[in-house]
C-alpha cells in the first residue's frame, strides 16, 4: 500500500516537474500558462479543481448520512455550473488576453480596459482570506486520508501536501498544476470506480446492493427524505443549482479557462468537463450511499473518514495505495489551484507594484501555503463544512460582477462594490443566522447581488 503510494506521488510529482521544459520565466507564464493549454488538459484541470478533497472526504461523508437525496446536490451543481459556462466562460479568456490581465481580481475590477483600484483591492482580500482558506480545507482533507489509512498523525499529511503544493508550483506555476491536475482526475476517477466496484461485488450483485440499501433507515434512498415537507425538499435542490451557478465566482477554477489557447476551444472543453464531471460525481453518490452498508456504525466516527476506512474494509492493500493516491491527488490538485489564485490576488491586486515580479510571486506563494498549514492544522470545522462556505462567499461576491460584464453590462464603481458587498454580506449573514439549512446561501446571496444591479439600473445609477 504505501509503496503504491509512494510511487503514485513520485509520478505525478514527476509530469509537474516536467512540465518546466516548456515554461518561461515569467509572470504571465507562471500564473497562466501563457494562455496555450490544450482543451483536454483545461477540461480535466477544472474538474479535478472543482472535486477536490471536498468530493473524496467532504461529499462522501455528506452522503453517507444524508443517503440519496444528496443526489440534488449533483443535479443542481452540474446543471447552475453548465448555466454558468453558457454565460461567462468564453469571454473571460477573450477579455484577460485583450487587456493583457493575470487575474480574477483584475478582472472584475476591469471597466472598459481600465482598472479600478478601490475593486481590484478589495478583490484580492476577499480572494486572499478565503482562497487561503479553502485550501486549508484541501490540506486538512489529505491530512485525515493519511490518519486514517497510513496512521500517520494528521500535521504529516497536511505538511506533505503543502511540500507537493510548493515543488508544483515552482516546477511550472499553474502549467505545472494543470498537467498534474489532467493526471490527477484520471486517478480520481479510476480510484472511484475500482472501490465502488468491490463495494458492489462485496454487497453480493447489484439486485442484493439496492436490497441493503432500501434498508439502511427509512426514507435513505428516498428523492427527497419523508422528515421533510416537499417545499423543504425543493427548496434545498434549487439552493444547490444556485452553488453550481456560483462557479462563475470561482478563482481558482475560471483561471483554467483564461488559460485556454483559443476562445474557439470552450465547445471542446464544456464536452470534455460535463462528460467526465458528471461521471465522477455519480461514482462518488455511489460509493457514499454504499459506505454506509460497510461502515453501518452511524455516530461513531467521523463520517468525512467513510471513504479511507471502506477503502481499507473492502481493497487489497495495492489498491488501498491508489485509493489514497486518488484521495491525496484530489486534495492537491484543488490546493495548488488555490495558492496559484492566492498568489496572483497578491501579486496582481493587492501589491500590483509586484505585478511582473517573478521572485516576489514565488515569495507570495511560499506564504500563502504556510499560512494555509496553519489554519488546517489548528482549525477544527469540517472539510465539507469549508469548502461550502467559502465557495458561497467568493461566488456571491464575484458571481454577479463577473456575469454582467462577460454579457457587456456597464458597471460603474459604486455599483459593482454595491454588488460584491450586499452580495457577501447577505451571504455572511444567512449562514450566521443558521438559516443555510433552509436553502443554501449562495441563492440568497446571488439574488441580492444581481438585485442591487437591477435597482441601480432603475434609478439610473449605473454607467
């Protein structure tokens, strides 16, 4: 097992070191690849960034105790995501090559090819805090697959992490995560299927898995769970389409798309990414609904450990090591993607003095892991409990901005701050409030967003 282990980190350590022949020692290059990536190699890269440890460690567990009503949370992911590409994602790579932007941050805070620097700054602090944040959650997730598996104390595997994290980075910069990403989402999605395969043979055939599974508790493979009212029900799904929709609001995952060597591409990349994306988020529905049948013990250990401990249960210790490796990979692939997005918001948005500095981004990037260490080896929220969170902050900050500007919309100043501070703050505060159980939110958050826009408009406030 760990030998298996060893040499699949080894390999994908490997492609990213490799991926230096074709580097230049510059910022535009480390931060996006020189805008040639491959369609194939975008595709894969965004979906290994969006399914992270949060689908290996966080979704699994989710799964287990919520049973198949968490398939809504696919559904409504996938599709508010497809809506997404539809809108934004051609434009923004033809919008960061005209205006030469390296950025999300800048991105947003671009107005007819002119920078505005009170959005731009509050760009890269809103991107710093919880970009870093998030991938602390990556760093905690890989953490606990080793504990679990390798009964390595938790702090070796987040520093691991951060150690691979910094060698992708300086290899190649985001080139370096992309074509480890590309390898990184075949393993996740072979490690998958393998497991859920076993779990299946080990349950006796499909006929006796879907016998088991009707009775695990009442109402476990139901739709939409019988202890809730439909509109409950329905509520929640549509909040889940809104968490797709918030893509667009996603750093670290648009940055692929500006990587992109021609706009002409983005039919091949939506063709690649949905196939695979919706493939691998069935698998993983699968393995959690079946994790529950392994480990029958609810309430006795840390569901977000489901997949490392069935892994162990069901898999031959060879295959246990590429479970972890898919595991491990899932969490660095989305950890690298984040401190390359991190560092470019610090680089490029709140010290633009250091925009074309090269050593200074290396710099940045060794700080903003360690800062991230920190939190995951002090912190103590859930990893699915994170990423949720600061995916709804950042999507309904950056979300609505970004979409009317990819469709032409004139925002002025006041009103694209307007939109990222209601926005955020509406989302802030309905998570405070408890009020997430109701609906996720993100949907809240998107729709006062958009909202201030629409009032702006009505009383002719924007440009």
């Amino acid at each position: 097992m760990i030998v298996v282990f060893a040499l699949m980190l080894l390999l994908f350590a490997g492609i990213g070191v490799a991926s230096s022949i074709q580097k230049q020692k510059n910022t535009k290059d480390y931060l996006l690849a020189g805008q040639d990536m491959q369609p194939w190699l975008v595709a894969l890269s965004a979906v290994a960034t969006n399914n992270s440890g949060y689908m290996f460690i966080g979704m699994i567990g989710y799964t287990y105790t919520a049973g198949l009503e968490s398939v809504w949370l696919m559904i409504g992911w996938i599709l508010g995501d497809f809506f997404g590409s539809l809108l934004v994602y051609g434009k923004l790579r033809d919008l960061s090559a005209k205006y030469d932007i390296l950025s999300f941050g800048s991105l947003i805070a671009n107005h007819k090819g002119k920078i505005i620097k009170s959005i731009r700054l509050l760009s890269g602090i809103i991107s710093f805090v919880f970009l870093s944040t998030y991938a602390a959650a990556q760093f905690s997730a890989g953490g606990k697959a080793l504990f679990v598996t390798l009964e390595l104390d938790q702090w070796i595997g987040v520093i691991s992490g951060a150690v691979l994290v910094v060698i992708y980075c300086f290899s190649g910069g985001i080139r370096a995560s992309i074509w480890t990403d590309a390898a990184q989402s075949i393993v996740m999605f072979i490690a998958m299927g393998i497991l859920l395969y076993y779990a299946v043979n080990y349950m006796g055939g499909w006929t006796d898995t879907m016998t088991s599974l009707k009775e695990v508790e009442v109402g476990y493979m139901n739709l939409f769970h019988p202890s809730k009212t439909l509109t409950a029900s329905v509520l929640v799904a549509v909040g889940w389409l809104f968490a797709g929709f918030g893509v667009v609001g996603q750093p670290h995952i648009m940055v692929r798309y500006m990587t992109l060597d021609n706009t002409n591409n983005i039919r091949k990349v939506r063709m690649y990414y949905y196939s695979w994306f919706t493939g691998f988020y069935a698998l993983a529905i699968g393995v959690g609904l079946l994790s529950r049948i392994v480990l029958p013990a609810k309430g006795s250990f840390d569901p977000e450990l489901a997949l490392p401990m069935m892994s162990m249960e069901l898999l031959p210790d060879y295959l246990v090591g590429i479970m972890l490796a898919g595991i491990f990979a899932a969490t660095i692939s989305t950890a690298d993607s984040l401190v390359i997005s991190c560092t470019s918001s610090l680089s490029n948005d709140i010290f633009p003095q250091f925009k074309n500095n090269y050593n200074v981004s290396k710099l940045f990037t060794i700080g903003i892991t360690v800062f991230a260490v920190i939190i995951a080896l002090y912190g103590e929220t859930s990893v699915f409990a994170i990423v949720i969170y600061a995916w709804a902050v950042l999507g309904t900050v950056f979300g609505p901005v970004i979409t009317l500007r990819m469709l032409g919309k004139d925002l002025s100043a006041g009103t694209t701050l307007a939109m990222m501070i209601i926005g955020g703050g509406v989302t802030l505060t309905w998570n405070f409030l408890g009020w997430g159980a109701i609906v996720y939110e993100m949907m809240p958050g998107l729709i006062a967003g958009f909202s201030v826009y629409f009032i702006a408009r009505l009383f002719n406030k924007a440009e």
